[in-house]
C-alpha cells in the first residue's frame, strides 16, 4: 500500500481483488481516488485514495486543520473537488448532476460535530423529522421508530425535553438516533467526541460500536481522538499534510513504524507534526464557524433545515452549550438556514 496514498488503489482488505465500477473497490461503501482540492494556494487535500468497507467501521485520524471536516463535505457532494473520484455504492459522485446527488445522498445519516439539532424541537421530533420530512411514514410508524432508535441509545425517558435541557453526551445521543432513523446503510461522523469529556467518549464509543453492529451499516468517523478509534474502528487512516499518510487495519497501523502514524497514536509533541498542526485539537468550538462559514460553494455551509428556518440548530439553548463542541465545522452558516433547503440538499438526517 502506498505511503501516501496519491495514486494508491490498493483496498482496504488489501488482497488485490479485481475492481469494479472502474476505479472502486466492489466491496467498499464509499471509494476514494486521487482526490485533490484546494482553496487559493491552500491544497487541502493533494490526493487523497482510500477503500471504506462496507458494513464495518472506519476512520480518518488528523490533527485539525488538515482537511477531515473537507474531506466529508466532498463525501456528501457539499463541496466539489478540483480532480479525483468519489464512488459511493459503485456511483461515482463527482460532476454527478445535483438531482441524483441528492438521491445518492439518501444513503447517508449523518451526526454532526454538534448534533445539530433543532433546539426549538424535543428530542422526540428531533429524532422523528427526517422520517417527517423524507418518507410518507404514518404518525405510528414514525412513533415505533423513533422509540426504537432513542432506546438504542438510551433516551427514552428525556424525548420530551428539548436540546437545551440536556446534557452534550445526550444531545450527542440524539444526533445519532436522528441519523439512524431512516436506516441509511452509510453514517457518517464529524469528530462525534468533540466537546465531550473522556468518561462520556467512552460511553459513546460503545455506543458507536453497538449501534455498528445492531445496524450492520457502514460507519465512517472522523477524528483526531485516538482512545476512540482504538476502540471504534476495524479500519482508520491518518490524514497529514495534505495526504493520507497510510490507511489499514487498526492492528496492522497500530504497529506501524512510519513516525507520523506513531507520533499521533502515541499523542507526543515530538515528532514530524508541529504544534501548529496539533494545537487546536481538544477544542472544537474555536474554529470552524468562523473559519470556513459562508465559504462552501453551498452558500450557507451545510444544509439548512425548515423548521428552524433562520436560526442555528440550538439556538434555544442560547449557545451555552459550548460544552458540546459546536464548531460548526458541518453545520455551520448559523443564522443562514433556509426554509425548504432540507429537501433541496437532500440530506436525509439533518
Ligand atoms: N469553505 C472553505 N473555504 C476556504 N478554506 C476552507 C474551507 N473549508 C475549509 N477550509 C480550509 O481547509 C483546511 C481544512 O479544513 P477542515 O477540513 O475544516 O479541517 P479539519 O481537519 O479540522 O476538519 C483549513 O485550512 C481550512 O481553513
Ligand atoms: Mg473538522
């Protein structure tokens, strides 16, 4: 497997299987191929290729800044990149016209950095508003299901209160029943640890790994807490500087010698990875929404929502729920959601 993954069309599985649907692997969820994409004079990502298994769980470790929150934004077709391809269930997406983006789309749930979710909702409709918006489910329908998903992850007894009124690991919860609830068979995760504390990570992660195997659907995370991909991911990859610095199996990269790779697993300061690259790790909320708001050529960031149209998602808990790590990496474009874009966007979870 190449070192830095430009033109690496090795799988994840690493057995040479024949390919299929040209470049992706018949077996991975999602492929990547040489994706490249920059802003200005800032290459982001300098091609970038990897295999995500289908129905197992992988991740992309990086220090912040490197291009993870980018890297999805090109997965769901947010943002277009300058070269490269995106198969995602043997369609590749890139150039792809926006109608069957959308459709394509309907194959991801999606939790975001903050759980985004509506703060003027309870934790209920928050859960049950995908199904509202994107299926013609009856009212009981919906109600089973939602209670099927808020007892998988344990929020049975709070889907009355509102966002406000919980703490970040619930409404971390509740982001992630709202992103299973229409069964989609890929999820995807934005730092889902971000602004939780070390105990509540590790809830989540088992979380994570029960939700992973009860839905048997292809989870992808990414994220810069090591702990947790240990106990997460079948697969992970360490994006560096522009490129992916290798990408394997968690056991086999655990034992990797390349000094990147061991330097981020092993958390130290010395090594190839300066602390400019590493210093804003812990901290999601001090960065994002103002770094990259507006820029997306999607306008407002990421799919604004209806029912809270012209709001940010919380906005009810009077953003004092710093403590779940809103960075507005994904969600962000606070005050820019727009009645109808949900369905414009196609996005099945937010
Ligand atoms: N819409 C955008 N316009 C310009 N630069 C952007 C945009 N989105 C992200 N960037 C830049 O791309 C780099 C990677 O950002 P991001 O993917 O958010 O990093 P992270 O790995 O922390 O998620 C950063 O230098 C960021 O400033
Ligand atoms: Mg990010």
């Amino acid at each position: 497997m190449g070192s830095d993954g430009t033109d690496d069309k090795s799988t994840a599985n690493g057995d040479g299987r024949a390919t299929s649907h040209g470049g992706a692997d018949a077996d991975a969820a999602i492929s990547v191929r040489s994706l490249t994409m920059s802003f200005g004079d800032n290459t982001v990502l300098g091609g970038v290729s990897f295999d995500v298994p289908r129905g197992r769980t992988t991740a992309i470790l990086g220090p912040s800044g490197t291009g993870k929150s980018v890297l999805l934004k090109n997965i769901i077709g947010l943002l277009h990149p300058d070269a490269g391809e995106i198969w995602v269930d043997g369609e590749q997406i890139v150039g792809m016209r926006e109608r069957d983006i959308y459709r394509v789309r309907r194959k991801f749930g999606v939790l975001f950095q903050d759980g985004a979710l509506f703060g003027s909702m309870n934790l209920f409709d928050n859960i049950a508003f995908p199904l509202r918006e994107h299926t013609r489910m009856t009212e009981r329908a919906i109600r089973d299901r939602v209670l099927a998903n808020a007892e998988m992850v344990g929020l049975l007894d709070h889907l009355k209160k509102l966002p406000g009124e919980v703490s970040g690991g619930m409404k971390k919860r509740a982001g992630l029943a709202r992103a299973m609830v229409t069964a989609p068979e890929i999820i995807l995760f934005d730092e889902p640890d971000s602004g939780l504390d070390p105990v509540r990570v590790a809830y989540l992660d088992e979380l994570v790994v029960t939700a992973q195997r009860e839905t048997g659907a292809t989870f992808f995370i990414i994220t810069h807490n090591i702990p947790s991909v240990m106990r997460t991911a079948d697969f992970f990859g360490v994006l560096f500087r522009s490129h992916l610095v290798r990408f394997g199996p968690t056991l086999e990269m655990q034992q990797s010698d390349d000094p990147v790779i061991q330097q981020f697993i092993e958390g130290r300061s010395r090594g190839p990875i300066g602390m400019d690259e590493m210093d804003e790790s812990s901290d999601g909320g001090s960065q994002g929404a103002a770094g990259s708001r507006g820029r997306d050529d999607t306008g407002s960031g990421f799919p604004p929502r209806s029912p809270d149209a012209g709001r940010a998602p919380d906005a009810s808990a009077g953003r004092q729920g710093r403590d779940d790590g809103t960075d507005g990496a994904l969600a962000d474009g606070e005050g820019t959601w727009r009645a109808g874009d949900t369905a414009r966007n196609g996005i099945v979870t937010v």
